[in-house]
C-alpha cells in the first residue's frame, strides 16, 4: 500500500479528530490511520506583535548549531502590539513540542505571508509596510529580507518592478541553487527568482516575471486583496497561484523555466461555494492543494475554512479553524520530511499556530 493511498482527505481526518472519533476509527479506501496529534502555540513574541501571516517549516538538511531546527515552525507577524495593520517586525518559532521563542525581528515592518526556509541555512520573508496618513491603511513599496541561521539580517532585495509588494512565496530548493516564487498583492504579479546558495552567502542569479493579470484592489478589512498564495509542484514545473480577489486558483505552466509571463495562467479550481477569498496555499505529498479561505470576498458560507481539492478542480474536504471573527485563517504550511506529514496553520484573530502531525498506521 502507498503512502499516497495512507494520506488521502487531509482536510477531512482533521476534521475526524475535531469531532473527537477514537483512535483507528477512521477508514478510508482500506487504510486506517490514528487519531491526529496536534500541538498550538501561541504566536504573540515578547513585544507584544500580533496577526500572524507568514507560516513555514525549517526544513531538513538545515545546519545544526542555528538559533532555528529542521522541523521547527517559523511565523511571522504583521501587526504591532496595538494590531495596528502592517507594522509587525517580528519572526517566531515553534519547536515540534511547542515551544516558542523570538528568531528574528526585522528593521522593516509589515511582515507578510511571504516566508521560507532554504536548506542552507537561511531563512527570507517579504513586507509590505502600511502607513496612515489621515487615519487610512495606505500600503507602501515592500521587499524581501533574507536572514541566516541565527536571525541575523544579511541581504535586503528591492526592485519597483518584479518586487514591488512580496505578499506569499514559495520555494524549490535545490542545496547549492533555489529558485523562489514571489506573489506581489500591489501590482498583481508572480516573480520567479533564481539564487544561488552558499554557506555563507545567497546571490540572486536572475528574477523572472513569470505570472500577471491577478485582481489586486485595496480591502478596507484586509487592506489590500491581491494574489497570495503559492505552490510549486517541481515533478510538473507548475506553480498553483491564490488569487484573493478574483476568488479562484490559477496554475502557471513551465513555471521553473519559462522567460515570460503566462499572464493567469489558467484556473484549476473556481468553486463559488467553498472559496471565500483564498489565502495561504500547500501541496499535500497526496497531489491535493488546501488553501485557506480569508473571507475578505465572496463572503457567506461557513467562515474561516481550510479547503482541500484536487488539481483537476475536484473538492475534498473541507475544515473550520475558528467559529469566531471572519479572517482568522491566512498562512498554510506542509511539510513531508524530516518524520511524518505535518500540516501547519495560523490564525490571526487569535494569534495562534496549530501543527497537526499526520501519522499513518501500518
């Protein structure tokens, strides 16, 4: 039997779990998996920052010795202690026991759902500063910020054009090459930009606007609606694209390599019932793709939900993170690899991360 038949409706044992089913009670096409194990921590570090965004794994091969783990949690906040929007500085971790401690804090504020973790031992998160003249959240030019292993700041990207508002990314790495995937929220862009990685030092080869075209429109709740999220399959050399405000998932062709844009690309997954403003988005080891619902459009329908569905546009499953204020749900995270598969997500009204570990039973 495969791991992929034991990993199928991640969404969907999830919401098992929730329910409280007793351990090996859930079947699915002839696999039966334990009741999942959770840990939530709290995201607030000690100056007080709140709504987390931003949520990755540390991945393996990450060198030991750092202030950071393989396995680690890495969030971060884009709100200050009075949650003023786009003004947070900070990046937190997690232990897989779900311990929190501050990793970096960032002299540029506004820390977005853009961050990742390279093998190597660095650590880049994007920003879009929001001011207030007159009392209105007025979002500015961002970057992104790439700090080592012990959070310390070593390189700071800008460009007006390619890297105007980094929102989301998503990283193939390769060890000693990467390639990032950057959602600008502003101008309605995908950026592709190639590195390359040493111990000590990362080097940005080229950047490539590889998508465009994406609805970005300021949000009186959200600030600023754009596209978000982003996941790259590397066997297919597609990167699915959250596309907030027009409400849909788009999939971006020859994504690793292509030397132009692809304008949207083309939509695998529009489904005007279950998606309610998509967010953060993952690629389950299954082929499936959850995405966070933000609810800042097409509003109605259940609230906060984490969706599950197929590349064909097919939908899996569905699960509530909060009953409470819309908007809790923004950045999702999947990891495969040191140890089982592992699903992380933030929510932002309460400023809170939850792992799940998702442990199969042989």
């Amino acid at each position: 039997m495969t791991q992929k038949l034991h990993f199928t409706l991640i969404l969907a044992l999830i919401s098992v779990e929730s329910a409280g089913v007793a351990q090996g009670q859930f079947l699915r096409n002839n696999s039966i998996l334990d009741s999942l194990q959770s840990i939530t921590a709290s995201t607030i570090p000690p100056n007080g920052d709140l709504n987390p965004y931003g949520v990755a794994f540390v991945p393996a091969g990450f060198p030991a010795g750092a202030n950071i783990a393989a396995g680690d949690v890495l969030v971060a906040n884009f709100n200050n202690s009075s949650n003023a929007q786009g003004t947070g500085t900070t990046i937190v971790s997690i232990t897989p026991t779900g311990q929190q401690a501050l990793f970096a804090t960032s002299p540029l504020i506004g820390l977005s759902t853009a961050l990742g973790a390279l093998s190597r031992g660095f650590v880049i998160v994007g920003n879009l500063p929001v001011t207030y003249p007159g009392g209105v959240a007025t979002p500015q030019q961002g970057s992104l910020q790439i700090f080592n292993r012990n959070g310390t700041l070593v390189a700071t990207l800008n460009d007006p054009n390619l890297l105007d508002s980094p929102w989301d990314l998503t990283i193939n790495d390769q060890g000693s090459r990467a390639q990032v995937f950057v959602s600008n929220v502003l101008s309605g862009t995908v950026t592709r930009l190639n590195l390359s990685v040493s111990s000590n030092q990362v080097t940005v080869v080229s950047k490539t606007r590889i998508g465009s075209g994406y609805t970005h429109e300021p949000n009186a709740a959200a600030v600023v609606v754009g596209p978000t999220g982003l996941a790259f399959d590397p066997f297919h050399d597609t990167l699915y694209v959250a596309s907030t405000g027009d409400n849909k998932i788009f999939a971006i062709g020859d994504a690793g390599q292509r030397n132009n844009s692809a304008d949207l690309g083309y939509v695998v997954f529009a489904d005007q019932t279950h998606l309610h403003g998509p967010l953060g988005l993952a690629l389950a080891p299954n082929g499936n793709l959850i995405t966070a619902n933000g609810d800042a459009v097409n509003a109605g329908g259940t609230q906060n939900e984490l969706v599950e569905f197929t590349p064909q546009g097919y939908l899996v499953a569905q699960y509530q993170m909060d009953s409470g204020a819309p908007g809790s749900a923004f950045g999702v995270a999947l990891t495969s690899f040191p140890g089982p598969i592992r699903l992380a997500t933030v929510d932002d009204n309460l400023s809170t991360v939850t792992v799940w570990n998702l442990t199969p039973a042989f």
